[in-house]
C-alpha cells in the first residue's frame, strides 16, 4: 500500500504550550476554552457548522514520540497494546476530541473542553451528531476500574520526545 499524506488545514490553540499538565480527554477538560483557526483557503468548508453544538477534532499527535505497540497507559501501571489505549504513541499518530463549539467568528472556532496542546495540527472537523456517533457501549475493558481517575489524570510527559 502506498503511503498516505495529509495536509493541516488549521490550528488548534490552547491555554496548553506543552503536554504535560494537559487533561487526558475532554471530558476531563470540561470548560477549558481554546479556539481553532481553520485556515483560510478552508473557509468555505464551515459553511453551516455553526449550526452544531459539538465538532470532532482529528488532529495530529506532532509531538508524540516513536510509535510503540505496547504502552503503560495514564490511569494504570499496566502494559497495554496501544490499540486498547488512547495514547498518542501510534503508528499512524491521529488524536480525536469532542469539543464544544461557543462561536463561529469567520475562519476561527471558539470552543471549549478542550484537552490539546497549544499549535496542534488539524486535519480534519466533524460535526457531532449522537445518532450517528454513539452506540451503547457495553464494555470498558481495563479502564472500567480506572475511569473514575479521569477528572484528576494529566499528561505526566511519557509519550513526547
């Protein structure tokens, strides 16, 4: 298979300049404010967003350091494969957070619940829509006992170079 490149189309700002002290999730963030600047050639793409209350990020992990198939997760002392984790040690290192959107003001998004480090590449937005993105989940695997520790879990540095 061939390789695959993107392209940011923006910017994620934050109160964040580096990982450590970063929540975990969003919702581990709740009303921590940031913005997004879409970049401008981007604009006519935020037609009708304003119109949802909640977007996805998708974004690139760009401090993350060398991918690692096995990682010690926050909220436990256990090795994990990373794809049982939401660490950012990934082969292919994309993140995901469901922000809050406050306003639209032109090529700029005011949000918040935000939980990214400040310079952030976007790659991509999508609207939120709980019909579409939200099934029963049954099963937490090894967080079940762990994700009461979320409101009180930040970044401690061990995924960045």
């Amino acid at each position: 298979m061939d390789e695959i490149k993107l392209k940011p189309i923006g910017i994620i700002h934050s109160p964040f300049k580096k990982p450590q002290g970063v929540p975990i999730q969003p919702s581990g963030a709740r009303g921590i404010k940031g913005h997004v600047e879409v970049f401008p050639k981007y604009l006519e793409g935020l037609k009708d967003i304003a119109g949802f209350s909640h977007l996805i990020l998708i974004y690139h992990f760009h401090l993350a350091k060398k991918a690692s198939l096995s990682v010690v997760p926050f909220m436990d002392k256990h090795p994990h494969g990373v794809f049982a984790t939401r660490a950012s040690v990934r082969p292919n290192p994309i993140g995901f957070s469901v922000v809050e959107l406050e306003k639209v003001d032109g090529n700029i998004l005011l949000v918040k619940d935000i939980d990214i480090v400040d310079g952030t590449p976007l790659l991509d937005i999508k609207p939120c829509v709980p019909q579409f993105d939200f099934s029963k989940v049954t099963k937490t695997g090894w967080l079940e006992n762990a994700v009461h520790e979320l409101a009180e879990t930040k970044d401690d540095g061990r995924f960045i170079e």
